[in-house]
C-alpha cells in the first residue's frame, strides 16, 4: 500500500444555504465516505455518485486535496483535550 498524498472527495452543496456534505452510501449499517486516493476509485465511485445526486435531484463536485499534513499530535494534545472540554 502506498502513502496517501491526495485525495479525491465527493461532496453536494444545499443550493439554499451553501453548505456542503460529503457524499456517503449506507452499507450493511455502516456509513462509507466516498473518498478516494487515486483515480480507480474515483472512477468507481461516480456511477454511485451520480444515480445518489439523482435521486437527491441535486448536484456534486468532486475536490481534490494535495496538501498532506499530519495532524496527529495537535489531537493528542493536552492543550486539544482541555479546550474540547470547556
């Protein structure tokens, strides 16, 4: 398995409001992202993509992020845990 340096995101947008959602498929009781690494799984995931939009009778986009930065640290963090707490 290779690092994961990109990644590609299905997402819809209310019309009204402007907010955005990722596009996600409930399997088996589980919800599942459509995100993606590379381009096979993007191609995979568009036919799903477009009959959910449809059915939705909306729109999506798919972003692409390329800025990887690991975070980790910040989330274990004491300073993290006390403000989540307040």
């Amino acid at each position: 398995m290779e690092k994961i340096e990109k990644i590609f995101m299905f997402v819809i947008e209310n019309p009204v409001n402007k907010e955005e959602g990722i596009i996600a498929a409930n399997m088996d009781g589980s919800w599942i992202p459509f995100v993606g690494s590379d381009l096979a799984r993007v191609n995979k995931l568009i036919p799903l993509a477009n009959e959910i939009a449809q059915q939705a009778n909306e729109t999506y986009k798919i972003l692409y992020f390329s800025n990887r930065e690991d975070v980790t640290s910040l989330f274990k963090s004491e300073i993290y845990k006390k403000q989540t707490e307040q």
